[in-house]
C-alpha cells in the first residue's frame, strides 16, 4: 500500500527561495493568499452554516407542536436531531480547514484552543447517550493529543461514524469506545451488541444510495497509510475498528 505523506507550505521549493529564510516576498504572498482564503470562508460558508442551523432550530420550534400527536413523532425528531449534527459536523470541518490554512504560529495557537482530542470524544460519546439513553463504555489513552491533527481528525471521524450508525441502525443496548495511542499506531474501536449486518451488503447498498459516511470515514483513514475494518453479523455483535501509523519525522 502506497502511503501519502502530508507536507506543509513551508516545504514547498520556491524559484529563488532561501529554505532558512521565512520572511521571503514569495512566502508572505502565499501567507496574504491564505489570510484570504480564511476570510471567504468566514465570511461565506461558515456564516450560512450558522444561519442554516439558526432556521433549524426555528423550525424544530414550530413543527414539534404540530407532530406532538403525530405517531412519527420520533421519527420526525430524531431526523431534525440529525441534520443538527450533520450541520454541526460541516462547521467544525470548516473551522478546522480554516485553522489549517493558517500560517503556523496561528495555526497552532487555533488547534490549542478548538481540537482538543479527548474533550471532542467526549461531546461526541455524551451527544450519543442524550439521544439514544446508552452511555458507552468509554476508554482514552492520556496522550490523545500527540497525535498530528489529520490524525485527530480521522479518529474523530470514526467514532463520529460508528456511533451514529449504532444509533441509526443497530437498536442497540451497550456500546463501548476505546482509543489508544502506541508507540507506533492509533487505533480506535467502538463495539454494540445490537441487530448486526452483512458487511458487504450494508457497504454496496449505502454506495448505491449515496450515503458515503462509512465509505467516507474508511477513506480518512486509508489517506494515512491506515486500516478500517468492520466485522459484524445477524445478531450482534458489530466492530468498528481502524488503525492509523504514527509517523515520525526522519532525525
């Protein structure tokens, strides 16, 4: 498997660029582009997303008198609680774009401040136990935050995944999240006890249908050199495991 390695703008050669020089003509021009490009998104993007999820909650207030009596009612909710996280999934995937196009002393500074590893696995194992009154059993390594952000990043997205899955699909009864850092790997697993399905079948037809957030989070993973598996069958129980190599700059 061919591995895709990440590199930053300061790697990037540039015509007449000395490397130990940070402040060439060259460099600020792409740090101005950059500032710029953060703004747009500000500006337009993130703003709509912000307007989008203000109308949802207007219209979560109107229609829940409406369907009080209706005997969809929690299906009407618990799609209204869905495109709530999906509106929040997009907004924390554009901050964290626009935090990443920082330069990097700002850079770092933003991902001190919004991605703080353990405190997102936690909303994210919390927001599922509000909505489907099962706590998973939680497990963190201390050291989640050594990891790069894409790493972080692709974490997040599998358990996000998995466990809205588990709440979508499985009429499960208890979940359990487990993330690890090793020496030389990241590894999450998030395991129910609930209905269970053919791999194979749910894979093709969620691709036929255009729901890609399982083929989505295997595809992070797969970008980092990394693994995604899912094991499951007729019954219970489903594992959703990936692993992620911690790479190492060359010394």
């Amino acid at each position: 498997m061919r591995h895709l390695r990440l590199i930053t703008i300061d790697e990037l050669p540039m015509a007449g660029d000395d490397p130990t020089d940070r402040e060439s003509p060259a460099t600020s021009s792409i740090e101005q582009r950059l500032d710029r490009i953060r703004f747009d998104l500000h500006d337009g993007p993130q703003q709509n997303v912000h307007l989008l999820a203000q109308d949802l909650r207007l219209f979560r207030e109107q229609i829940l008198p409406i369907v009080e009596s209706n005997p969809n009612r929690d299906r009407i909710v618990g799609r209204l609680d869905d495109l709530e996280a999906e509106l929040s999934a997009l907004d924390d995937s554009l901050r964290r774009l626009s935090t990443s196009l920082s330069a990097p002393s700002r850079a770092e500074e933003a991902m001190r401040e919004e991605l703080v590893m353990r405190d997102a696995l936690v909303e994210i194992t919390r927001a599922f136990a509000a909505r489907t009154g099962v706590s998973p059993a939680t497990e963190l390594s201390e050291d989640l935050d050594l990891l790069t952000e894409p790493q972080q990043i692709a974490v997040l997205a599998v358990v996000r995944e998995a466990l809205s899955n588990v709440r979508k699909h499985a009429d499960a009864t208890a979940v359990s999240v487990s993330v690890s850092v090793e020496a030389d790997w990241a590894r999450a697993e998030i395991v129910d006890d609930g209905r269970g399905f053919d791999p194979d079948t749910r894979l093709d037809e969620a691709r036929h249908d255009g729901h890609l957030g399982v083929v989505g989070m295997g595809e992070r993973v797969r970008l980092l050199g990394g693994e995604t598996k899912i094991t499951s069958r007729r019954g219970g129980p489903t594992v959703v495991s990936a692993s992620i190599p911690r790479r190492r700059p060359a010394s």
